[in-house]
C-alpha cells in the first residue's frame, strides 16, 4: 500500500513547520505497509485510508512534541504502544531517541520488532504489563521521557507511567477533547505520584479533530506503593 504522495505528505507536516525528506517519506510508506499488511492478520488499526493514516497515526504521532522539548538522545519510552503510536513515527525524524516499545499482547511485539527492524529504528520491544515492570528496578524511573496514547483514563494513565519517569523527565499524554476535563480528575493523582502538570495544550488535526497534550513532570520519585494493580487502582482511587 502507498500513502498520499510525496506532495501531499510533506504539505501536511510542513504546513506545520515540520519538514519531513524524501528518505523519511520512503520510511513511513514503508510503516504504513506494513501497518497494513500485519493488520489483516492481528487488530492493529481501525484506520486504514492513506489519508487519514497519514494526519491521524503519522501526523499526530509527531506534532505534539513540537509543542514541548524532547532532550537530545532521550530515554524515550511508549507506554500499551499498540502499533507503535506515536513513538515510532516520531523516532522517524527524531533518530537519536532511545525507543523502548512496551505492550501487553505478544502479538503486537512481534509486530513491532519486525517495523524496528524493516526501518531500522533500533527500538527494544517489551512484552509486558506496565503496573508489573513500573516496579521493575530495571525500568522503574530510567527514563527521560515516557509517552502513552488512548491507552486508558489520565488518572490510571498517570499511575502506569509516572514511575518509569525518571526525577526532572516527564510524562506526556497524548489525549483527546476531553483531556482537558480528565486533567482535573487527575490532579491529586499526579501530585501523590511525584509529578507536577507543566502543560496542557489544546490542538487540532489538519480536518479538525481535536487533541489535547498534557505534559506532566517528574519533580520527586513515585512512593514505592505505585503502580498498584489494575484492581487497586480501580478499587482505591486517591
């Protein structure tokens, strides 16, 4: 499968000031590929229009770390990845991300190691529960910055990463339009778990969708408690 032509692709990304070349452009036609190809075998996507692939996968992927800083060479882990969103298309343009690629079904792994190695991203792919390796000592709080899109509510979300993030990283949400709403629930969460909310940004896709980033940081190590398990976390609240 081919995406939207060159053109296209790289008008959509430009118009936001990202400029994307003809190698990176052969990089994502080659995600989208196969994206699409594993699709017919595993649940990957409800999104398979080149278009909407395109803005709604790669675009949105990428945009929102224009908005905040990404330190060179960063510790970058994705939190129930799925397809790789948003860090591998992300560490399309940005080469000198660390990538670590955590997800809870084998399937998707396997998945995502065969993108790592197709596009060469160099990513360690992790197959595991986020509540289980948060107090994992060889994950717990090694890294700079720790992502997770449409994997659940702020208020869990924020219980399953916070402890990956190192003290002085962040954790950035990729949300919804009603990130805003989730970022009040979650206030007390985020201040039991060491962090401090430094940024909420309202946005829109290119066709209007709207998104939400919420950037939180790392201002003091998680209590040893957190993450509890998904039961506790549902059970207890804060």
């Amino acid at each position: 499968m081919n995406l939207i032509d060159y053109g296209q692709f790289g008008k959509i990304f430009s118009d936001a000031g990202i400029e994307i070349t003809s190698e990176q452009y052969k990089l994502f036609c080659d995600y989208a590929d196969m994206l699409c190809s594993w699709n017919e075998k595993i649940n990957l996507t409800a999104i398979t229009d080149p278009q909407e692939i395109a803005i709604k996968h790669f675009f949105d992927s990428v945009y929102p770390f224009t908005l905040t800083e990404v330190p060179k060479g960063a510790a970058f882990l994705d939190v129930g990845t799925g397809a790789g969103f948003p860090s591998c298309p992300l560490k399309i343009v940005r080469n000198d991300l660390r990538l670590t690629l955590l997800d809870s079904l084998n399937k998707r792994i396997n998945f995502l190691t065969s993108l790592s190695d197709k596009l060469g991203l160099d990513a360690r792919c992790v197959h595991g529960r986020a509540e289980e390796l948060g107090r994992d000592g060889a994950y717990r709080e090694k890294y700079d910055i720790v992502t997770a899109r449409a994997v659940a509510n702020l208020t869990v979300l924020c219980e399953y990463c916070l402890p990956f993030v190192k003290t002085g990283g962040a954790f950035a949400a990729l949300k919804g339009a009603d990130g805003k709403a989730e970022l009040n629930s979650a206030e007390k969460a985020i201040g039991v778990l060491g962090g401090k909310t430094e940024m909420c940004r309202e946005y829109s896709l290119p066709g209007g969708d709207r998104r939400c980033l919420i950037v939180i940081r790392k201002c003091s190590p998680t209590p040893v408690k957190y993450p509890r398990n998904k039961g506790q976390m549902m059970k207890k609240g804060f």
